[in-house]
C-alpha cells in the first residue's frame, strides 16, 4: 500500500498559548514589564482573557527562555540582565554568528543570496516602521537565513533557546545614538559580504557589528546598575 502524500503546512495556525506567550515574551523585551517586577497570575487572566493554566504555560515558557525567574517567597518576576549576562550572551553570539556567516559565504547560491536579500528587505522595513514585535521577528527571519545557509542547525537551535534575551539586549542597543554606525548599516555590510562569497569579510562584520552592540549594552547596563545602587 502506497504511503498517502499531504500537503505541507507553510505557516501552522497559532494556537492560544503561543499567542499568549508572543504577547508576554513582546511585552517583557519592550520594557511593559520591569525587571524584578512580579508577574501577578489574575490581573494577566484579566487583560489577556485567557485562564491561570494558560498563564501558568507561558509562565515557564518564558522562564526556559531566561525572561522570567521564579523567586521562593514572591512567585514569577521578570529576569533583571546583568552586565555579566549580557557579556556572556554576546560572547556566545561572536562564536556562533561569525561562524555561520562565513560558513554561509561559502556556500552561498543565487536562491539563498535572493532570500538573504528579501530578509534584509523586510529587516529594513521594520526598522523603519520602529515597531518592536515586527522588528524582532524581521531580524530573527535574517539570521535564520544566514545559519540556514550555514547548515549550522544546532548552533540556530541554542540561539533561538537566547532569542528572549538577545531580544531585550537589541531593545536597549536601538536607541542609542552614539554607535559607530547604524544597526541597518551593520546588517546590509554583513549581507552584502555573505552573497558576495567572501567568508572572511563576512566575519569582520559581524564582529564589527557585535563589538559596537557589545560596549552599548555594556555601557548602558553599567548606568542601570550604578542607579540602583544609589
């Protein structure tokens, strides 16, 4: 007997959790919610229309994802980022990004080197538009590309287990206005260096755009903590 054939499904409809936790993972990255701030089960209930067992998922979700911490005593709070963190996120970030940008170079092909060009498109698009969720999301779509490319598929499954995180960094780096040069500007030199085929000037610009978001965030994490000190 013959094995039935299906049709793929190109974009599986959301279910209600996920959107749940879309909603609380954007509100989290775009500083709705404080860090050390508790995340009180009713009132989210209230405002998304959802259940305790719902938020409770999300809850954890976003716990794995390192945006939430469960505290003895005081429940779910959203998780603070210390400069600690965020050095060892982008460290990890230089050893998995550089590499998947020139092993991508390498084995770039006109398909791959149109849909790195739409990616940059709609990463564009997005930073005009300045909306976070949308943003986020465009720019995730551009790595995805570039470690697709790479077939460096574990090192995309351990990026997108920091995505949360990386997400909340970005968030603070957009907008200062003191970089070496816009974030659009870093991403079009890493494109424009992948597609030409060159795995050498694809990892200079990843590490020229990590080394400007890295002393950023660094900077601006170093004013949050001095501030909480005072």
């Amino acid at each position: 007997m013959s094995t039935p054939k299906l049709t793929k499904i190109d974009h599986p409809p959301a279910t209600l959790r996920d959107m749940v936790q879309e909603r609380m993972r954007e509100a989290i990255i775009e500083g709705l919610f404080e860090p050390g701030q508790r995340l009180v089960e009713r009132p989210l209930c209230d405002q998304l229309g959802v259940s305790r067992t719902v938020i409770r998922e999300t809850i954890r979700y976003l716990e794995a994802e390192g945006l939430v911490e469960i505290l003895p005593g005081r429940g779910p709070i959203v998780a603070t980022m210390s400069r600690e963190d965020a050095r060892q996120i982008y460290d990890i970030r230089r050893m998995l990004e550089t590499a998947a940008a020139e092993n991508c170079a390498r084995k770039i092909t006109p398909e791959r080197a149109r849909s790195l060009k739409d990616a940059l498109k709609r990463l564009k698009q997005g930073f005009s538009d300045r909306t976070p969720g949308a943003l986020f999301r465009a720019t995730a779509d551009f790595y995805s590309e570039i470690f697709d490319g790479a077939g460096h598929y574990i090192a995309w499954d351990v990026v997108q287990r920091l995505n949360g995180r990386i997400s909340r960094l970005r968030m603070m780096t957009l907008s200062a206005t003191d970089r070496d040069r816009p974030g659009i500007a870093h991403m079009e030199r890493i494109c424009e260096a992948i597609i030409s085929g060159n795995p050498e000037a694809a990892r200079v610009a990843v590490e020229m755009h990590l080394d400007d978001t890295t002393s950023i965030a660094d900077r601006l994490l170093a004013e949050e903590e001095k501030n909480s000190d005072d």
